[in-house]
C-alpha cells in the first residue's frame, strides 16, 4: 500500500487548501439556507402586514377602531398626506396598504349610505391584500351592526364590532402521511451540497493525479514492481477517503445545524436523503477522475472545477430551480446526473409513504445517477490505459514540487 501512504502525504500537504475550500462551501450554504428560512418555512404562521391610515375626515371612533384593529394585526406606519409622501412610501414599500379616509366619511357611514375607504397596495401583494381584507372585515361588521340597530351609539357600535373580532377558532395541525414534512431549509441544504461535494471531490483527486503526473515520477512509478491497476486503485482509495470524509462532515453539520427543525420526520426519510448525497460522492469521483486525465495544470484545475460544476449545478436544478426554465433545458438537463439527484430529493421531499409504488421513482433516480457514474468509471479506465502511459502527456505537466 505504498501508493496509498504516498497519496496521504500528498493529500495531507494540502490540508490547509482542503479546509479553506470546505470552510467556505459550507460557510455559503449555511448563510444562504438561514437568509431563506423564512420562505421554506411548511408551518402555519400569520402574516403581520404594515398599514397606514391618511385621515382626511373629522376625528371620530370608527376611525378610532378601525386604527385599534388595523394595530392589532399588524404594524402601524405613520405618513404625511400629500402626494410625494405616499407615492415614495408605496414604490419602496415603506407600507403594504395606505387607508385613506375621504371627506365625509364618517357622516355618510352614519346616514346609512357609506362612502368607500381608499386602498392604496404595495407591490408586496400578499401582505397588500392580507391587510386590505382586515380593512374589509372591520367595514363589513361595522355595517352588519349598524343595519341591525341603527339607533346604535358610535362607540357602543365600534366596542361590539371590536369584540366580534377578537373571537378566535382553536385550530389542530394534523399531518397527512408517514410523519411531519421535511424543512424546506434542511431540503435547501441539502441540495446545496451537489456543489459542495462536486468541487471537494474534484479537488482531491486531480491534487493527488497532478503530483504522480510529474515526469520523473511517472517514469520511475512505470518502472516500480506495481501494476496500474494497483496504483491506480490505491490512488483511487485515498481519493474516496479523503471524498467520503467531507461527505460525513457536510451530513453531521446539516444534521446538527436543521436537526431541530427535523423534528416529527421519519428517519427513513431522512436516511433516503443521506442515501442520495452518498450516490452523489460516488458519481463526483468518477467524474472527477474523468476530467483529472485532462488536467496537467493547477490552474487548469481551478478552472474545471469551477466551470464543469457551476454548469452541472445550473443546469440540474441546483441554483435554479426547474419549473421555471424552459422545456428545452430541462430537456438537456435530463442528461445530467445533477438533475437526476435533484429530482430524488425532490420525490423524497413528496413522499407521504414508504410503499414500493411510492418509493419507485427516488430508486429509479438514484439508478439513473449510479448508471451515470458506472459508465464515467469505465470511460476513465479506458482512457487512462492509452493516455496516461503517454510520455507526450506525462511531459506537459505543470504542477510545484512537493516536499
């Protein structure tokens, strides 16, 4: 196992670049899946929207109330009353409704024939029209009560509407399926690592094939009692250990970081998603011990990786998400194991059972990824014996001298 010790050494003088890397990666998702949280969250939470109330009639308790409700459920914001000041509030959404009350209002409100408060929406509609719709059901009670008792004081009318709307519903969350749904942040992570697991697995291998690719190297590992296959396979060994070894630390860290947020999940289900992050560590190396045969430079190296696994991860559905590409990507994008992983992720995010029906299309999207790394494997393993007994190719490398 002399080629296996060597390639530790090698992979243990870049230690420093391999943690700097990982650091990163790993820095990136967390920071982008935390600032999203929010838009993955599956729970019911009630939106508190802002509002502002522009009072261009007298000083009266229905205004009164409807600005005590409006407060309630959501957030005041105080404006000026002439036209610069609205406009700007509703073009930054400064706002997500402006109430303005006409002249007049609360007079016509109490003759019985009431003038229509003015909404003025944000471009943040559902919060615009969540807000908008308090405004209607305090309007709406108000003149339920008043067409039932017209002789009803102003403040005993506001008080009773007022009560009417406090009263609450006890609601139960139920869960339809094996168990709770998975986060959307945890899924988000989760995807993610298609590029974080791509660049450290490329990273590890062609660090190790630029070394042994330096010509008085090549010639005397040609002419040692070992045979390809065994160097090769060692080199290979070293390779998975340093790939299985970033898999493991990226799995614990999403485990550690969302496992609260897993709560009330299956295990199964979590343990299939793990199960597609490991058949994306396979097909990264044999990917990346494809494009290592190429590679004879350290920036060459950088620029693969950066290249091949931004436009894996772009075009699979990684960064972007598919249902909004059009049909002729994601056409192309079926040919592309990264698609694939994604769509198991996806079908495991979905499943409401472990049936085998349901479970077909995860394992069928799993087999396409293993298929894609079988074939790769095979291609390098053909490539390899013609080129990398090369000495034209062994000669062209450009790589430091290791100590």
């Amino acid at each position: 196992m002399k080629v296996f010790k060597a390639s530790l050494l090698v992979i243990k003088h870049h230690y420093f670049s391999y943690i700097v890397n990982f650091m990163i990666f790993i820095g990136l998702a967390v920071l982008i899946s935390s600032l999203t949280a929010d838009d993955f969250d599956p729970t019911f939470r009630e939106i508190t929207p802002t509002f502002a109330i522009v009072n261009r009639d007298v000083e009266s308790p229905l205004i009164d109330g409807l600005t005590t409700f409006m407060s309630e459920n959501g957030s005041r914001v105080e404006l000026e009353d002439n036209r610069n000041a609205l406009q700007d509030a509703v073009f930054y959404n400064a706002t997500n409704l402006i109430i303005i009350v006409p002249e007049g209002f609360n007079e016509s409100f109490i003759a019985g024939n009431p003038i229509t408060l003015e909404t003025v929406r944000s471009n943040q509609m559902a919060r615009a029209l969540i807000a908008d719709s308090l405004v209607d059901q305090y309007m709406n009670m108000a003149r339920m009560y008043f067409a039932v008792d017209s002789g009803m004081g102003e403040e005993a009318l506001v008080s009773a509407v007022l009560q009417s709307l406090t009263l609450e519903a006890s609601v139960e969350k139920v869960f339809f399926g094996i168990a709770a749904p998975i986060d959307g942040v945890y899924m988000f992570y989760m995807s993610m690592m298609n590029y974080i697991l791509l660049v450290l697995c490329f990273l590890s291998v062609t660090n190790l094939t630029l070394v042994f690719k330096r010509t008085d190297l090549k010639r005397r590992n040609l002419c040692a009692p070992i045979s390809l296959r065994s160097f090769s396979l060692q080199q290979m060994l070293a390779s998975a250990l340093m790939s299985f070894a970033a898999w493991i630390i990226t799995v614990a860290i999403g485990l550690i970081m969302y496992g609260s947020n897993l709560s009330g999940v299956d295990p199964r289900v979590i343990g299939l998603m793990i199960l597609n992050t490991f058949v994306l560590v396979i097909f990264a190396l044999a990917l990346a011990s494809l494009m290592s045969t190429f590679v004879n430079s350290r920036n060459a190296q950088q620029a693969v990786a950066n290249i091949s696994t931004m436009a894996l991860c772009f075009l699979g559905g990684v960064f972007v998400p598919l249902e909004i590409m059009g049909d002729g990507i994601v056409a192309v994008s079926r040919f592309l194991p990264t698609y694939w992983n994604m769509t198991a992720l996806t079908r495991i995010g979905e499943l409401t059972a472990l049936d085998a029906d349901s479970l077909a299309p995860v394992w069928q999207a799993i087999g396409v990824q293993l298929a894609f790394a079988a074939a790769i494997f095979a291609i390098t393993l053909l490539l390899s014996k013609h080129i990398g007994q090369s000495e034209r190719f062994a000669s062209s490398v450009k790589t430091e001298v290791e100590v």
